[in-house]
C-alpha cells in the first residue's frame, strides 16, 4: 500500500505533506524496529519522544514518516504531519490491518477493579454460548487456544489492530477488552467501533507519577468510553455511587447488576470451602427469573465481576443459567488463583498490588476462618512509592502474618521497599523480610500449615520479576507446586 493510499483510508487529518510517496510494507512507532518500506509514526511517551529518535530509524532505511513537530530529515523522506499523531496512529493502525474491528463485536470494559476476571469470565461465557470470542487485557491476549503476552493493560493501537486481525482470521466474532483510563486518554482505542462497554467500579489508582495527575482526571478519563465512542449497550455497577456520573451523557441502552439492586441481582451470598478449594454461591434474579450460581473464586467482588458478565452475556442472547454453567468451572489466571496442592493449606494468587486490592482480598479470605492468615507482599520498584505505605497498613490490620519481599524491584534495593511497607505497619504482626522472593515462596509454604490460608499477593499472572533492567523468568505457581510437592514427600518420608 501506498503512503498516501494509507493516509487517506485512515482519515488522518494531515496537516501539511513533504516529499513523495513511499511504499508501505510495515508500521511501527519503535525506531528500533523501522526497515525499509516502513512508516514511522513518532508519538510522544512519558519517558521519549518518537520524533527525537526519527534519525535512527531514518539511518535504518526507513523513509516514510508521520509526525506533530518537525523532522529535519534528507530530501528523500516522506512527512505527514498531523496534529495528534497518538490518534493518527490508531487510524493508521486500523487502516494498515484492513478495519478489523469491524468484523468483530468489540466489548470493552473499565474501572478501578475487575476489569479482567470479568472480562475473561464473558469472553468464556460467549465462547462456550456459540459466540468464540477473544480477550485482550492485562492476562495478555488470548483466541483459539493461542496466547500473546502483552506489556500494558490495552495495548497501544497498533497491537491491538494486529490481534482484532489475528482474532478475525481465527474465526472469531467477538473480542472482549479491557479498557484502562491510560488507554482512552493516550488515545489507545481511539476510532473502535465498542458495540458494549460496561463498568465494573471506581476508586483512587493510578494517580500521581507518570500517570493521572488527579482523580477526575482519572475518572473523566474512563467516563470517555461512555460517552465518546457510540455503544449499542452499556452495563453499570447499581452498587457503584461513582455509576450514575460514568453514565451521564450515555446514549446506549443502559442495564445494571449488584446486590441488592440493579437488573441482574445476586442475593443469599454463601462462601464455601471444600478441598484446598474456596468459592462463592449466589442466586441470580433477573426480571423474576431465578437460576443458583457456584463460582469457582471466594468473594463479594467475584459475586459482582460474575454479575456484570453475566449482564454482557444476556445482552447476546445467552439466558443467565447456560452463563452460570459456564462460570461453574471458569478459573482466572492469577486473579485469587487456587494452587492445588498435596498439603493441608490453602495457597492463593493474586494481583492486588494496592491498599484497597490488598485489604479486599484479606478481608474476603477472613471470612473463611483461616487458622492463620498469612500474606506474602512486596511493591514495585520506581513508581509505587505511594503505594508501600497502603500496604503495611492493610497487610498488618488484616492479616495473621507477613512476609515482605521482592516485587518488580527493577532498580530499587528490594530491603528497602520491604523496609518502607514495614514502616507503615499499624499493629505488630509476625513478620519476616526475604528480599529474594523465590526464597520468600518457599519460606511460606514450607511453613503453611494446616488449616492456613496464604496469600501471593502482587504478581498475580506474571511470569517474570523485573531486576536492575532485566525481565528474569519466573513462575510463583510452579514454586508453590514444587516446594509443596517435596513437603509432602518429606512428610511421608
């Protein structure tokens, strides 16, 4: 495809054009990855600027170009410039893998919490209804028994278009998207066609730092997929008092879920424990229609995350029992992720990595009765100072025992973020600091004992630690399982 050809099928807005025409094989926004026949669109980050970085991907025989600030680059190079080149690339990005969106039914969901265990819950509800759908979210993506690890929550446009294509081809009729305030206000779904949006809940995250600069920021920035990108349907938390505001302005056929109120009802909640195994059961009332649901996953905000699912299936004709029925046996990847294991404990995964995560998780795995409630946590390094302090408040006020380590320490010094979460205790609770977290993993279970619940908290899906720069593999579930495994062969012994 021809530069201009390319340019005029995304609608891009040019503002002035140099230089010839070029032919367009590829597009990237990495100078890293520019070649011949590609387009390098230089977008602005938190951390660079693409246009600063035009030279190199020019000097690797790049020579087409889309860009907001000038380029001084040789005679040769053809520029589009554009207002907004993070919206350009998007229409680029659509354009270039033939409007792939279009031939799918686009459901995007947003808010505080989960966004993927609803996610993931609805794109397993409409696959096993007749409707094989993908999912794209902080899990990575994943279609047809294929899996794309992915770097942010929503992926920047360009990837997100090369997996509505590789979704297409697959056979799939619908994708189900996480949809992160970052991702709206950086114009990362920009031009989607979302035939559903839904919102899960709100609270302060994300705020400060490279992120939001405020909370309405944060907010309104969310309230855009209400409000700007023309849904057929939209699904609300009744629960939620933050609902009513991300509605306002919304012209879709609105419907809601809760306890207690909403369209899709859950009352007479019961958590259950059986066999290293802890769930929830509910009964669901929709417009007088009742149906029990068993959820594999303990907690009040399972009950809502299953709810709103439930609430998008309906919306594509899925009755709420076939969805139930589903559910019964829909696990999440690291999100309050039950490890079996031969022992007498019971071993959970979980991405909480905040405060208010942390203190909903413990707080639902209270009401199991633990004979000891044991969290394993730690914090990121460069960027969550904030949060270290939410953290030692809640892990010391809810939980039996602690263990501080490593979490993404990146270039931090991991003591010192385990001494910064520390500090912050507001009661003293057992508590040991294991720095190297594969060490801290195997402390915890080698010291579980029977009737105790244990929570890995922070990395839930992960596959990887971050340290000094390097991106080193590493899998808490197969720790778990392998320590656990040589307890119980040590016992027998």
């Amino acid at each position: 495809m021809q530069l201009s050809e390319l340019i005029a099928a995304a609608g891009v807005a040019v503002r002035q054009k140099v230089g010839g025409d070029e032919n367009i094989e590829r597009v990237v926004y990495d100078s890293r990855a520019a070649v011949p026949e590609t387009l390098f669109v230089c977008i602005r980050g938190f951390t660079g600027d693409g246009h600063a970085f035009a030279q190199r991907a020019y000097a690797a025989g790049c020579r087409a170009f889309l860009a907001e600030a000038a380029l001084t680059l040789p005679d040769d190079a053809a520029i589009v410039y554009t207002n907004d080149t993070r919206r350009a690339l998007a229409q680029v990005s659509a354009a270039f893998y033939g409007f792939p969106a279009r031939d799918l039914t686009v459901i995007g969901i947003t808010g505080t919490k989960g966004k993927t265990t609803t996610a993931l819950m609805l794109a397993a509800i409409l696959s096993e209804n007749g409707m094989p759908a993908g999912y794209i979210g902080s899990n990575g993506a994943d279609f047809m028994g294929n899996h794309f690890d992915t770097k942010n929550t929503t992926p920047e446009s360009l990837e997100l278009h090369y997996y509505f294509d590789l979704m297409r081809r697959a056979g799939c009729r619908a994708v189900v998207l996480e949809v992160s305030s970052q991702a709206l206000y950086l114009e990362r779904v920009y031009g989607i066609p979302f035939d559903a949006v839904a919102f899960t809940n709100l609270a302060p995250d994300h705020i400060g730092g490279v992120e939001h600069p405020t909370f309405a920021h944060y907010r309104d920035s969310k309230k855009q997929l209400f409000t700007d990108y023309g849904a057929t349907f939209a699904v609300g938390n009744a629960d939620d008092p933050e609902t009513a505001y991300m509605l306002d302005g919304c012209g879709a056929l609105c419907s809601s879920f809760g306890v207690g109120a909403g369209d899709f009802r859950a009352a007479d909640i019961t958590p259950f424990r059986a066999a290293g195994e802890l769930g929830a059961e509910f009964t669901l009332t929709h417009f007088g229609e009742r149906c029990r649901v068993r959820l594999p996953m303990p907690g009040a905000f399972s009950v809502h995350n299953a709810l709103c699912a439930i609430a998008l299936a309906h919306l594509y004709g899925i009755p709420a029992a076939a969805s139930a029925a589903t559910l019964a046996h829909t696990y999440v990847r690291g999100r309050f992720e039950i490890v079996k294991t031969p022992l007498d404990a019971v071993f959970i995964l979980d991405y909480a990595h905040n405060g208010l995560s942390l203190t909903s998780a413990l707080t639902t795995l209270r009401a199991y009765a633990p004979r000891r409630l044991v969290c394993v946590i730690g914090s990121v390094g460069g960027r969550t100072e904030g949060r270290r302090a939410e953290l030692g408040k809640a892990v010391s006020a809810y939980a039996d025992a602690a263990i501080l380590t490593a979490d993404n320490p990146d270039f931090e010094d991991p003591r010192a973020i385990c001494d910064a979460i520390h500090a912050a205790f507001v009661r003293e609770i057992p508590c040991e600091t294991i720095p190297d977290r594969a060490e801290a993993v195997r402390y915890a279970v080698e010291h579980a004992g029977a009737g105790d619940i244990v929570l890995f908290a922070g990395k839930g899906h992960e596959q990887y630690q971050l340290v000094r720069g390097g991106k080193l593999p590493f899998s808490e579930r197969r720790l778990i399982e392998e320590t656990a495994a040589a307890c119980a062969l040590a016992k027998v012994e």
